[in-house]
C-alpha cells in the first residue's frame, strides 16, 4: 500500500484502552465517577476552578454561550479563520455571531478589528487560539472590560499551550483573562474521547449554568429549586439539552491526559523541524510564534507566497495528496460560507486579511505518533512539489 500520512489523527494506546474495558466492565457506563474525575483533572491542568464535560466541542461552545446569556439579537464577535462551530454556537442561542479580521502575522483575531466591529449588541468575543496559538488575551481582555464582554476562548486548537501574563506562564484554559474556555477532544486535537469536549471557568454561576444545560436544564439541587417534595423530586428550570457524555470517554481522556505533556512536546518537535527545514524556502511562510506565548500546534499551517509560483494553491494541494501527504486547509473562511452569506448578506472583501490568508494556507501533517521519518518524507515531498513548480529567472 501507498504511504498517506494524514494532517492529524490520534494516538491511542493498549493503556488507554485497558482504562475504557474498566468502566464497560462496571455498573456506570454514563454519568459514573469518570465525569468528575476527568472534569477536575482538567480543571487541575488548566489551572481554572471548574470544569463541565460534554458531549462535544460544540455543544460545550453551546453551552457556554448559553452560560453567558447571549440571547436574542446579542452579538458575538469570532475569528472568520476558524470552524464553524465558532460561529453556530451564537446562532443557537437566538444571538447573531459577527467576525472581525484576522492579524497576518498570527492569523488570530486582531483586537484593533474587534474595536471597529463593535455595536451596542455586542454581548461577547469568542477568540479563537489558532493552530494553538494563543490570542492577544490582555487587549481582548481589556476591551471587555471596558464595555461590559464576556469572553469565551474557543480553545479547541490550544489544550497545553501557555500564555505569559506578568512575567508568569499560564495554560489557555485557566481563564485568567476570559470568562470561560472550551476545549474539543476530537481524535485530531491534542488528547481524544471520540467525540467529547469541556469549558473551564472560574465563576460559580456558569458552572452552575453549564451543569444545568447538560441535563436538559433539569437540577436536583434543593436551593436551586423552587419547593421540594421529596426525594423523587427536579426541577426543569431551563431549556437545556442532553450533552452529556459518557463515563467510559472519560476514562481515555483522563488515560490521555496523563500524555498531553509528552503530546504537545512532539508536536513542538515537529513544528520546530519543519520551521528550520522550510527556513530555506523562500516560496513558503512558515508559522510565526510570539514571544510571550508557547503554541501547542494543533494545526501546522504553512502559507505559500503564490507571486513566486507558477500554479494555485490548488495545484499544489493535489500534487502533495497524490505524492500521500494529507495536506488540508484550515479553513475556509466562515462568512463565506453559503449560509452565513445568504443569511447575513457577508460577501468577499469583507475580511481582506482573512480571506488572503485563506487563498494561501495549507495544513501540513503534525500528530504525536509521527516519525522522524514521516516528518522527513513530508519535508522531502514539499520541497519536491515547491521545487517543480518555482518561477525561475
Ligand atoms: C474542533 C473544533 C471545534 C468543535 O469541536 P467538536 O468536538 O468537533 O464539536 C470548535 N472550534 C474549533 C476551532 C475546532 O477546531
């Protein structure tokens, strides 16, 4: 068979699945002691006070919207650059999400655009730490404070990373500059429970509130509860959902967890090869990290300067699948989308950064179970294709 290295996938190993047969074998498959203990365990690595675990990424995006009181006709300001989950969450709640342009250097939310952007609905950011990268926290942070936002980090890209505040290094995920964080554990982020998330938060109400929502907005907490007649007794105090998940993912995340160091430590690895391998390559960008941030590199995104190549990025995408490397791109910038065009009226040229950004980028493999080897025949065949298709003269 051909060798496809694929841009991410998961490392799943005989202990981790040793930790799942446990729980199968016992008395709680769902809503067991695995809940609570991978919510605290999170909670623990992050650094924040609490955690809530879901069903998904997207519904622990939901949830957090729904935690903030984003609510009819409020607005929250996402990155365009980013998938559409960032978005959607807002639409579930009967508020409108808007974006705000991309930095080119980092292709995170710029804060100077999240200014512009801004109206008297805006009710909440929704930053996006692309490819693990953390955003510019302080200015975000500054600009919520000063008209009265809630921030909720779209974390899914950044299990791991750290940020620098005052001369200190914190996860993304502690909420020392947010409100709430939500992480996804998809098998192509940095630890998987199949399909699974979390948010992190260090205020009591939103806890609260996210546990709720998980149960169909049903609560047996007496003093949450209007009278009390007896044992049987709940109350539905809110429309919630059922986002639950289950105590056997649990048990792989918190099986997982116990690598996320060593994870996040060989996709640095990586990143760090390919940045010297390509540094030689003037057709190719590669990613820039800040000073005061340490990325965790979900995603290693390299940007083609197209002026010095005789094809589309196009081109270059299928010749790099067919040599079997699983390029991708991240993403197509979501007021593009068909729907977010028809519904909102977005059309090109309204994020000129974001959407050069998008005519450009291509994800390259990174994933901790690869080789020296595969990260060897991934550079080879980049430079080949880059190579066959340079302007010369
Ligand atoms: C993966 C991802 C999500 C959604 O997570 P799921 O677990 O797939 O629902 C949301 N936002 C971003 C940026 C993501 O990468």
């Amino acid at each position: 068979m051909k060798k496809y290295i694929p841009y991410g996938r998961q490392c799943v190993d005989e202990d981790d699945i040793k930790e799942v047969m446990k729980v199968l074998r016992s008395d709680w498959i769902t809503q067991g002691p695995k809940i609570k203990e991978f919510e605290e365990r999170i909670a623990k690595y992050c650094g924040a006070k609490f955690a809530v675990a879901f069903a998904s990424g997207t519904a622990a995006l939901h949830s957090a919207c729904f935690a903030a009181g984003i609510g009819k006709d409020d607005i929250a300001i996402t990155s365009p650059i980013t998938f559409a989950a960032s978005a959607n969450c807002v639409l579930y709640c009967g508020g409108k999400p808007d974006s705000a342009d991309i930095k080119s250097d980092t292709y995170n939310i710029d804060p100077v655009e999240i200014l512009k952007r801004f109206k008297k609905k805006t009710k909440a950011l929704i930053p996006v730490h692309f490819s693990g990268q953390p955003c510019d926290m302080e200015e975000i942070n500054k600009i919520a404070r000063r008209h009265n936002l809630i921030v909720i980090e779209d974390a899914a890209h950044s299990l791991g990373a750290d940020f620098r505040l005052k001369g200190k290094y914190h996860k993304v995920g502690s909420c020392r500059l947010s409100d709430m964080a939500a992480f996804s554990f998809h098998p192509v982020k940095h630890i998987t429970t199949g399909e699974g998330g979390i948010v992190t938060t260090n205020n009591k109400k939103f806890y609260e509130r996210l546990l709720v929502f998980r149960t169909h907005g049903i609560t047996r907490e007496r003093r949450l509860m209007g009278k009390d007649d007896g044992n049987w007794y709940y109350e539905m105090v809110n429309l919630g959902y059922n986002y639950r998940i289950t105590d056997f993912q649990c048990a792989l995340g918190i099986s997982q967890l116990k690598k996320l160091n060593k994870f996040v430590q060989r996709r640095r690895e990586i990143a760090s090869i390919y940045n010297e391998r390509f540094s030689s390559v003037n057709e190719i960008v590669t990613p820039f990290e800040k000073k005061d941030v340490r990325a965790s590199y979900h995603i290693y995104v390299i940007k083609l300067i197209l002026e010095k190549l005789k094809v589309s990025r196009k081109v270059i995408f299928d010749d790099l699948r067919n040599e079997g490397i699983g390029v991708n791109v991240h993403y197509i910038p979501v007021h593009l989308q068909p729907y977010y065009r028809k519904r909102f009226g977005y059309k090109k040229g309204d994020f000129p950064i974001a959407e050069d950004y998008y005519s450009r980028a291509l994800t390259l493999p990174i994933y901790p179970k690869m080789t020296d080897i595969d990260v060897e025949f991934v550079i080879k065949k980049v430079k080949m294709v880059i190579n066959k298709y340079r302007k010369r003269g």
